[in-house]
C-alpha cells in the first residue's frame, strides 16, 4: 500500500475519497482511531492510502484536482 496524502484535514481527505470513488480506485484511511491512543489531542495525522497498482493513476487525479500540494513525495 502506498500512503498518497497525510493530513488532519478532515475535509481534505473526504475530497480526496469522494475523487477517487469516483475514478473506481479503493482508497483506505489509516489512523483514523490513533487519536484514543495520545489522549485525542488530535496530533497525529490521517493517512490517505491506496493499493501500490493504483498509486500513480491515484496521483494524478488528486493533482489534477488541486490536492497535488497534499500528496506525499515518492
């Protein structure tokens, strides 16, 4: 799995989800619990994942729709 955005943008990664349902391409979110684990003070960032076959096409359509500045460097 390839890890294509990390933030603590809910809506970021709702957008980026809502993106690639759209293009037919599974996305997976990570860390969305962590939070109980450091006293849900928030600070650890959500991971935005996808299956390594489906990165580059992924990439693409979440640069294509302004996300590129969010997507994690290779």
């Amino acid at each position: 799995m390839i890890c294509l955005i990390r933030t603590m943008n809910p809506v970021t990664l709702s957008y980026a989800q809502a993106l690639l349902k759209d293009a037919q391409i599974e996305s997976f979110l990570f860390d969305m619990h962590a939070s109980v684990l450091d006293g849900s003070t928030m600070t650890l960032r959500r991971r935005l994942m996808v299956i390594d076959e489906d990165a580059q096409e992924a990439r693409e359509i979440l640069d294509a729709a302004g996300l590129g500045n969010e997507l994690m460097s290779l």
